[in-house]
C-alpha cells in the first residue's frame, strides 16, 4: 500500500486547482446549465419538484448553486457521506481497483496510469461483469431489494 502522502493522481491537472473557489464556481455553473436543461424537459409528477441525486462533493454544495437551486423546482438530494453502494461511479472506481491492483504492486507510477488506462480502453471486455454491477437496484437497511425506477422517474 502507498502512503497518502506519495499517492499520485492518475489523472495530473495542474492548471485546475481543485479546492479554489474558481473550480467550484464553474462546477456549480455547469450543475446549474445541467438542472435548467433537466427542468425544460422534465415534469415533476407529484409535489412539482424535480429531486436530483448527488454526491456530497464540495462543488455540488456550493453557495451559487443552493441559492440559485432555492428559488427553482429542483431539490439536490445529496447521498450520504461515503456510500459507494449508491453511487454508481464509486462502484466502477472500485472495480477497476480490483482489477488493476488486486495482489499488483506498480514499481512507478507511470505503470500503474499505464494499467489504468489499459483498463478503460478494453472496458468492452467487462460487459457482463459491469452490466450486473452498475444497476440502480440498491439494498435497503432492511435486507430488501429496491430498483431505482419503482420510486422515481428518472429524467433522460
């Protein structure tokens, strides 16, 4: 295992400073442009609020965007802190660290990118694999089984 402090990301963007205000400006401007587009096109059936499921990241809780999101018939459901089980990305993240570093140990860190890239170049091959595990069923704190599309409509 690496120590946090020698990690590397696998994708570098020096010019992007993650963490400064200016990124999450524009994050919260394109989340915005995304929520008009979904409003235009999407009719709320019950209360006349469209609900919108989101991560906890900084950027989707940013000031520009609760203001703006307060004044509109859009609710952001943020999903709780830490729940892979529920994001789908965080399920395809986690499989493609199975596959790539299960029992792996990468010398540098230009292998391990050349790994990761790899991966998502022949994703194709995981179909099936992928196809069973990035699914909207999700298991309740009660044992049952619940799909996405018994509760809610999802815009397209």
């Amino acid at each position: 295992m690496i120590p946090a402090s020698a990690q590397k990301s696998l994708i570098d963007w020096p010019e992007l400073a993650w963490r400064s205000t200016r990124a999450c400006i524009l994050f919260a401007l394109s989340t915005i442009a995304f929520a008009r587009k979904t409003l235009a096109h999407y009719t709320p059936k019950q209360d006349g609020v469209a609900r919108t499921l989101t991560d906890n990241a900084r950027y989707n809780r940013n000031e520009l965007l609760t203001t703006w999101a307060a004044g509109q018939r859009i609710e952001f459901v943020y999903l709780p802190t830490y729940s892979p089980n529920l994001n789908l990305i965080e399920r395809l993240w986690h499989f493609m660290r199975v596959k790539i570093l299960n029992s792996t140990y990468y010398e540098k860190h230009a292998e391990f990118r050349a790994a990761s890239v790899t991966f998502l170049e022949d994703i194709k091959q995981y179909k099936k694999e992928l196809r069973s595990l990035l699914t909207l069923n999700f298991r309740t704190v009660g044992g049952t089984s619940v799909h996405l599309s018994q509760t809610t409509q999802l815009p397209v």
